[in-house]
C-alpha cells in the first residue's frame, strides 16, 4: 500500500463545512415539522471519526498526542456553549414546564453535562414504567454524550495502533487501518443484533454506535487513494445529498436505527467526502461552498444545541405535538439567532483557554459548569425541602385520607398541599424498583424477592407486569401486620399467562419466556396464594389489546396452580386516566383529569360470571380508587396516579387496611 500520508491540517476542505450545515438543518427540520429522526446525526457521528482520526495520526507522525492537551482542546471547544445552553433550559424548564417535570430536568441536565445522557437515557428506554408521555429538554445530548465518550477512547486507540506498529515494524497507518476495521466490524455485527433485540437500548448504546466513528476513521485513512474521475465523483457528490434528504423520509430512523440501516446517511455523508470539491460548476460542493450554507456550518454546533430546547418550550406554551409552519419558522429562527450570537461568544472562551498554560482549557471548561451545577442544585435542595415539608403532615388521615375519604370525595376539604407532590411523584414507586427486584422488559428471569416474616404463617407471591406491581405497598403492608410472607415475581409489561403478547406491536418473547421461568419458580416455591391481575384496562393496540377483557391464557395460568394447590387472588384490573395525572394537574383542576370508569373499564367486570378454577377469588376494588361515576387523579389529598395508570405507592398504602379486610373476607 502507498505510505503517502494525510492531508496536512491547513488543507482546509469547505464542503465539509457545507455538510455539517446541510445534516443540521435536517435535524432541526424533521425535529420541528414532521417530529421524525432524519439521519442527520449519524452525519456528525462519521465526521467526528473522520476528523478527530485525521487529526490523531498527523499529530502521532509528529511525535504523538499528549493525551491530556486533546481533551483539553476539545472540552473548552465544546462545554462552553453546551453549558450555555443547558443554563437556559433550566430556566426555561422552570417557568415553562409542568412542574412534574422539574426533577427529570434537573437529573436529565447534570447527565447532559457530564456525557453520560445516552446511558440515563437508554436505562430509561428499557424500563417500562419509563415516562415517554414528555419529552425530555435534554434528549437531543445523547449524540455529544455518545461523542465525549468516544474522545476519550479514540486517543488510547489511535496510540496503541502507532506503538503496535512501531514493535512490529510495519507502517502506522496499516496496522490503525487493520484496527478500525475490526472496530468497524465488530461494532457493526452488535449494533444489528441488538437493534434486533433490544432496539431502544440500542439507539443509545456507544457500543452500538462505535463503528459509525470506525467509518469516518477509515474514510480519513483511505480518502489519499480514492481517486474517482471527476465525472464519478460530481454524481457521487449529489447522490449522497439525494440519499441524505430522503433518508428520514423513507425510513423509521427512530425504530430501525442504529443497526445496519444506518449505513444510508454515513455512507451517503461518505460519499459527498469522497466526491469533494470536483472544480464542476454542476456539482454538489458548488451548493455546500456557498457562503450562506458555510455560515451554517460553521454555527451547526450551536444551532444543533438550541433548536431542541427552543422547539420543546415552543411546543409546551402552545399545547401543540408539532410546530406550526408560522411557528416551526419561528423557533428556527430564533435558533438559528442564538447560534449566531452564542458562537462568537463561545469562539472567544476558546481563544482563552487556548493561551496560557497547559491546564488553562480544563480549567476554563470546568468553570463553565459552575453555574449548571450551582443551579441544578439549588433547585434540588428546594424541591426535597418541599417535599419533607409535605411527608410531615402526612401522618395525619385526617389531612391525607386517600382511600378512606371513598366512596364520595368532597371537594376543598383539604387545605394542605396533594401528597406526594405532582413533581415527585413518578418517584413514588414501590420499594421493589429501588431493590432492583422488577424484571425490565427485556429481561427474561423470574427474579424473586422476599419481604416480611421469615417464618411466616402465609405466604403470598406478587405476580405479573407493572399493573399487578403497583399493589406491592398495599400487600406489603398486610404482610407485616399478618405475619405473612410476600415474594415479588414482575416484569415490566407482562402478563400473567401463557398466551402469546405483544409488547410495541411486535411478539413479546421475553415475556413468554419470562412467563416459563416464573412456573418453574412457583412449583418450587409452593407459595399458599398467587395475588396477580385478573384483567386488563391497556387502551394500546400495540400490545394487542384495547378494552378491559379477561386475558386468553389467564384462566389456563391459573388451572396449572390450582394442579399444584395454589390458591389465586385475580384483581380486577386498575382504571386509566385519558392523560398523566401530574402534568394534567399542572394545567387543570382534578374535575378537569378526570375520566368516568368506563374510559378504561368494561361495564361489569369481565371476571363476573367467568367460569373460574375453583381456586381463583376475584376481586374488584374499583371502588376503592374511584367514586361510583368519576375516577379522580387526587382522592382524600392523595395523588393516585402517577402517571395515567400506574397507581401511588402512597395512595396504595392507604387502601391496605380495606384490602386486608376483603382479603380475609374472601380468602379466610
């Protein structure tokens, strides 16, 4: 192979700059018109590798990297506007967001600025009692968090190569050539797989996202030998652009990515690099040189920052699910005027941290963060100090009721503040969630935990998806006062039953899996009772449902315990909300949140007049959550929903004592 080396950092190619500014505008455009991924991301993945791999191996020909100097130079590049923006979000989000959003912001923003949003976001993205009902100000920082991680490998990479080399005696650029292609394939092979497994943690994963760097290495490495006449190249140079603008288009990028679809918009941004500039007046780099579109990339960092924010404050003042065409302009507009103002600004920092010392960058770029973390915690402290202001009186049922205050409630009877608090309450989860003790969705373990006796008198197994999981708190606390033993057996989305489900429109296998694993348990647990649900309220057609029915396979589920003298506890499934309670409330009084059982629920439970095992005792506590015509968000001052169908841990442990009752009534 010819040794000729890179290009030298003064060959400045302009195109470069007219793709950055042509794959930000896609980004912006299908976030704010059509609320679609358009590819452009993957765009700036591919030209992060090509650029930073170019960058590494002129400077290691030269005698090598100073590891630390790198990041510096990247971290006062970078941070000064990402803090800027992440500052006024905050803001934002606290005088313009419902205030049940305030402490996802708050964490959201703290993993912004420390790179690490994609894994809070892909953690997120595999629970099922994630809320996906709002989107987050933060979620565009994925991509800058999968970047920053990829600063700090690449170096290492990179310099092993040349020192790999170097022991061996053969040429740098062969052996680095050799190892970002079996990145590249390597990277690639998981990426297909897990989009196939597990697509919404895949979206986030670096792993799954190396190879898309690996490419842009190796384009930087090969481009010296890519040569194509000039007539090939300007037919390359617009087939890229072509393939770019249709590629959100005609492919789900946010369902189907990252994957080996994503090779359309790098290898598309390829070929545009590859095209160059062709010296045609016909060709695409005449379109990406002109000075309007060059100005744009050059603010692309920053405009990419701004227009989520803007675009997300836009759509919660004006209650719409996409921009207007008057106002998508708008929030561009003002988007693209804050790039235009913050990057100069950013530009200066840079040109300060760059004198000096060698420890200047870090420590301007660190300085930066100050007033994100002073913020975000400040407001933290607030927010908690409310919340212990508010468990105080909590104590009293004759301030917080809840349940008790059924089966009418009367309302402006409660002076004190709803508990828990709309802003806290997707934290008001049972005690399961924190123990790591619900299986997520993509789980396939019967992962068991034990609460209360250890020499129990009774013991009772908790099992099916997050419907039955929401009645932990209320059992839990029979178990104490009953000398029971409660196992917890949950997985998020699934359902008791050994009929096939679907969980997003397609086949839940996990669950069917999970489902033959929890059998295996329960015959060797021989617990006295199994306490799961009995129907299903899910509204969602993706999961195969869209009104309350009795389950196929849920009365077979439970002929298989009745053979192993198991008794079954089937609860009737819990109404839903037409909307999240907490960010109703925020904008409505609890009439407005409200919905009348039927919104959810069959007329008469579809467990009424089923021919049961005679091992099952049904249950309908319906009217232990709602008057007889309206379910409630709040009942007795106690918020029941904390989100539109998934009750309080707090509002179930005020119906504990009626259960309890009705249990013992029902079962002895």
């Amino acid at each position: 192979m010819n040794t000729t080396p890179l290009p030298p950092p003064s060959s400045h190619r302009q195109e470069i700059d007219g793709l950055r500014a042509v794959a930000v505008l896609l980004v912006a455009v299908y976030h704010v018109w059509l609320g679609r991924v358009s590819g452009g991301v993957d765009v700036f993945l591919l030209l992060t590798g090509f650029l930073v791999t170019g960058s590494l191996v002129r400077a290691a020909e030269r005698g090598g990297p100073r590891y630390g100097a790198f990041l510096g130079r990247l971290a006062v590049r970078l941070v000064p506007t990402a803090a800027l923006v992440i500052a006024v979000s905050l803001l934002g989000a606290r005088l313009l967001l419902p205030e049940a959003r305030w402490r996802d912001t708050v964490a959201e923003s703290l993993a912004a600025a420390f790179h690490h949003l994609n894994w809070h976001l892909a953690f997120g993205s595999v629970d099922y009692l994630a809320r996906d009902d709002a989107t987050s100000v933060f979620q565009h920082f994925w991509s800058l968090s999968v970047q920053g991680q990829f600063y700090l490998v690449w170096p290492v990479v990179v310099g092993l190569a040349f020192w790999w080399a170097a022991r061996l005696g053969r040429p740098a650029q062969r052996v680095l050539l050799a190892v970002l292609s079996t990145v590249f394939a390597l990277s690639l092979a998981y990426s297909v797989l897990a989009t196939r497994v597990d697509q919404p943690w895949a979206y986030f994963d670096t792993g799954a996202r190396l190879w898309e760097f690996a490419l842009g290495g190796l384009l930087a490495l090969l481009l010296p030998y890519l040569r194509p006449p000039r007539a090939l190249r300007v037919l390359l140079g617009w087939l890229g652009l072509a393939a770019l603008a249709l590629c959100g288009v005609l492919l789900q990028v946010s369902t189907v990515f990252p994957g080996y679809a994503a090779l359309w918009p790098t290898l598309a941004a390829a070929a545009v690099i590859v095209a160059g500039a062709t010296g045609s007046p016909w060709g695409a780099d005449r379109w990406l040189t002109l000075r309007p579109v060059l100005y744009l990339g050059s603010i692309s960092y920053a405009l990419y920052l701004w227009h989520w924010p803007i675009l997300v404050f836009h759509l919660a003042v004006t209650g719409r699910d996409l921009a207007s065409p008057l106002g998508g302009i708008a929030v561009l507009a003002l988007s693209i005027a804050l790039a235009a103002v913050t990057t100069p600004l950013a530009d200066r920092i840079v040109a300060f941290g760059r004198a000096g010392t060698r420890l200047r960058p870090p420590v301007v770029a660190a300085a930066c963060l100050v007033p994100v973390l002073l913020a975000t915690g400040a407001w933290t402290v607030r927010m908690d100090a409310e919340q212990r202001r508010l468990e105080e009186v909590l104590a009293d049922p004759a301030r917080y009721p809840g349940a008790a205050a059924l089966p009418s409630d009367v309302d402006g009877a409660y002076p004190d503040p709803v508990h828990p608090p709309p802003a806290s309450a997707a934290l008001d989860l049972p005690v399961t969630y924190d123990d790591g003790c619900n299986q997520s969705t993509s789980g396939t373990e019967a992962i068991t935990c034990d609460y209360g006796a250890s020499d129990p008198d009774r013991t009772v197994a908790l099992v099916g998806g997050s419907h039955a999981a929401h009645w932990f708190p209320a059992l839990e606390q029979i178990a104490q006062r009953r000398d029971w033993r409660l196992v917890n057996i949950t997985k998020g989305a699934c359902l008791f039953t050994d009929a096939p489900q679907l969980h997003k429109g397609e086949p839940y296998t996990e669950c069917a899996e999970w489902n033959g694993n929890v059998m295996d348990e329960l015959r060797s647990l021989r617990p006295d009772a199994v306490f799961t649900t009995g129907t299903t309220t899910s509204l969602d057609t993706s999961a195969g449902f869209g009104e309350e029915v009795l389950v196929d396979g849920y009365v077979d589920r439970w002929r298989e315990l009745e053979a192993l003298g198991i008794e079954v506890v089937a609860v009737r499934d819990t109404p839903r909300l037409p909307s999240a309670a907490p960010d109703c409330l925020s904008e409505s009084d609890s009439e407005g949140c409200s919905a009348p059982p039927g919104h959810s629920l069959a007329e008469a439970s579809p467990l009424e007049g089923a021919e049961l095992p005679a091992n099952v005792t049904a249950l309908d506590l319906t009217d232990l959550l709602c008057e007889p015509d309206l379910c409630r968000p709040v009942v007795g001052n106690v918020l029941v929903y904390w989100d539109a169908s998934h009750i309080t841990a707090t509002y179930m442990r005020t119906l504990a004592p009626e259960l309890e009752r009705r249990l013992l009534l029902r079962t002895g």
